[in-house]
C-alpha cells in the first residue's frame, strides 16, 4: 500500500501532481482543499465556519481540520493506498495522521516536499486567482498564506525527515518534468518495497 504526502506552499504544484499521481498508481487523492471548498459552496454549517479562516490566509483549527479529514477519509476504502494533499499541515495533524494510519494497519510511504521560489509561487497564484475567480488567490492573501506556510507547515519538513520518509522535488519547470521525477523516485519506493 503506498500512503503519499504531498507538502509544499499554496501554488507550488501539489494539486495537480496528486491527480496525475493518483490516476497512474491508482491512488485514492484526498485534497483537504477541495473538500474546504466544496463545504464553502454549498454552505454548510462547516463552510461558513472556515470560509473567514480561508479568506484571511489561516489555517483552520488543529480540530476543526482534523474532524473534516477524518470524515472524508472514512468514506473512502482504497487497499491501493492514498495520496494526502493538504493534510498533514501541522506537526499535530501529522501525528493525528499517524495513528488514524496505524489503525488501518499501514503507514506513509513517502512525503514529496515542492521546493519552489517564491516570486514563481505568487504568480501562478495571481495568475489562477484570475483564471479559477478564487477569492483567495489575490495578493494580501496570498502573502499571509505564505508567512503561515513558513511557520506552521515548513516544520513537518524536519518531522518527516527524522523518519527517513522526506523527499525533496523541485516544483519549477513543466508538469510532465516534475510527474517524471516523482515517478522515478515512486518506482525506487516500491522497487524497495518487494
């Protein structure tokens, strides 16, 4: 069973990775993202209490975020395994992540880590704010998202890298570049796994 993270800043690529990821090694991809967003537009009890949290560039509550993740993993049984985009985002929620795993006898595989300037990053954030009409793609936020991420999501870098599970890739370049990259260093995890 592979278990994937994926860590990096809002726009260095992760998304879109996790899908390409996903479809090849027929990975379940849980985008914690996507699930804030579709709870915002359909105006859910919990959409309305994440949605000032998303517009400011904060990340949500350690327990709030946890509740969420937890009850979209447990709709979801995939044996193949799960590529986590999002979540963990905190050295809480990692180790909340651990133990739910380790119930599910399993573990994470491996953490693909974006490394990715941050000029580039604003402005495929800019350039998606205006593409996708995403409130919270515009400058102001985009900057604080940016300030949260260094202090409170970064640390998991040095977490994940105690337990041997780090894997750095750098997020510039074309799609199918970096997809090759993260498939090398996936055929050498599971080469390693038989």
């Amino acid at each position: 069973m592979l278990n994937i993270v994926l860590l990096g800043p809002p726009g260095s690529g992760k998304g879109t990775q996790g899908e390409l990821i996903g479809k090849k090694y027929g990975l379940y991809s849980i985008s914690i993202g996507d699930v804030l967003r579709k709870e915002i537009k359909n105006k859910t009890n919990i959409g309305e209490r994440i949605k000032g949290f998303i517009n400011q560039g904060e990340l949500i509550p350690d327990s709030l975020i946890v509740k969420i993740f937890t009850n979209s993993l447990e709709k979801i049984n995939n044996n193949q395994g799960y590529i986590f985009d999002g979540f963990p985002r905190t050295i809480f929620q990692a180790k909340i992540l651990d133990n739910i795993l380790k119930k599910k006898n399993t573990d994470i595989t491996a953490v693909f880590s974006f490394c990715i300037k941050k000029e580039e990053l604003i402005n495929r954030l800019l350039k998606r704010g205006n593409i996708l009409n995403r409130g919270d793609d515009n400058l102001k936020t985009i900057q604080n998202r940016l300030i949260v991420y260094k202090k409170q999501t970064e640390p998991l870098q040095e977490f994940y890298k105690k337990k041997e599970k780090l894997i750095k890739i750098l997020g510039s370049g074309s799609i199918e570049s970096i997809f090759n990259c993260i498939t090398v260093q996936i055929t050498n995890i599971i080469s390693s796994m038989q």
